[in-house]
C-alpha cells in the first residue's frame, strides 16, 4: 500500500464510523439519482368515470420519466378494446355531480337521485353524453386520447389471461399493443418492486 493510500485511511474507531457514513451517505445518493421511479395500477373497472384514473396516472406518471405498468382486470378489460363504448351509471355512485353541460342550465345541478336516475330508462346514455360534453367542455382529454398518451409514453399495457378465459374473450377485440397476457401470479413481482401501487 502506497503512503498516499494509507493516509486516506482512518486510524481509529472514531474516525472509520465517520468516514463509513460518509461514504454511505455518497453511495446512497449515487443510488438514488440513477434509480428510475416505478408504479403499477391495477384497473378492476369498465365505465367511463373509471376509465379517467388510471390513465391519467399512468400517463402523467410516464411522462416524468416513470416506469409504468396497468394491469386490466375483470371489467377494467373494457379499457382495453379496440371500440371504446364506455358509459357511466349512477346505480351505486351516490356522489355523482350531474350538472347540465350545455344550454340555459348550464352548470346547474340535475337534482335527481341517484336512485331514480338508475331506474329511468335511457338515462345511462343521457349521463354518459353529459360527461362526455362536460370533459370536452373542460378540455379533459378523451379517454381515447388519454389511452393512446400512455401507449406512446410506454406504459406497459398488461391484459389479465384468466378474465379473458373467464368472459371467453377474442384477443382481436383488443388493442394490439397490450405488452403480454398473464395471470396475477406473473404481475405481482412486478407490483412488489414497484415505489407506487394502486389499485381501482
């Protein structure tokens, strides 16, 4: 060892635990500057006030430079179809705020429960028209558009095998970009390393 080499190297006890959590300290820096944020989403819901959620996390998160996954699920495989037709129900949704999107009502409250609205027929398709004026009135995105946002920031798109077995799904129905077809077993490593997991 070179005189120059054994000068750089604590002499006593004192000494060693202080440079041991400096050169700690530095490593733990280092490391955390080179480490890439990652999150998982698991979408478990198909209607069009679900749909928002997970892509505009996964595409905000994206475009920060994370590393995103979505693992569609059960109804949230609606997401997933090449021919978006989603709709929003208020049958179970008591916090829904309908307001008028258009004319002399404009941003008034339609003061109708939630109850009653689930039992008029056509409503569902009147609601989902109303939030889908009220997005555009807003300038929200599509939830087309939100979608394509997170493909082309490489969200990972990942389609649950065991619901499309379950519903007997035809894989054409989908997108062709969905990055593989597996069960939870093979997604939960993934959310295990994950810094950020959620789940709607």
């Amino acid at each position: 060892m070179t005189t120059q080499a054994a000068s750089t190297l604590p002499t006593n006890l004192e000494q060693m635990e202080n440079w041991f959590d400096q050169r700690f300290a530095q490593k733990m820096a280092e490391q955390q500057a080179n480490h890439t944020p990652s999150m998982t989403i698991i979408a478990t819901k198909g209607t069009l006030d679900w749909a928002y959620p997970p892509f505009i996390l996964a595409s905000t998160a994206a475009a920060l430079g994370w590393d995103v996954s979505i693992f569609f699920t059960f109804y949230g495989l609606n997401l997933l179809k090449r021919d978006l037709d989603l709709k929003i129900t208020p049958l179970g949704n008591p916090a829904m705020p309908m307001k008028f999107p258009n004319g002399p009502l404009k941003g008034k409250p339609l003061n109708i429960p939630t109850s009653v609205m689930a039992l008029m027929p056509g409503f569902e398709d009147i609601a989902s028209g109303m939030m889908r004026q009220t997005m555009k009135n807003k300038g929200v995105a599509s939830v087309q558009e939100l979608r394509d946002l997170s493909l082309e920031a490489d969200v990972q798109m990942v389609a649950c095998q065991m619901t499309v077995d379950l519903f007997e799904y035809d894989r054409q129905m989908f997108i062709p970009e969905i990055a593989d077809w597996v069960g939870a077993a093979s997604f939960l490593p993934k959310a295990l390393k994950a810094d950020v997991n959620f789940y709607m």
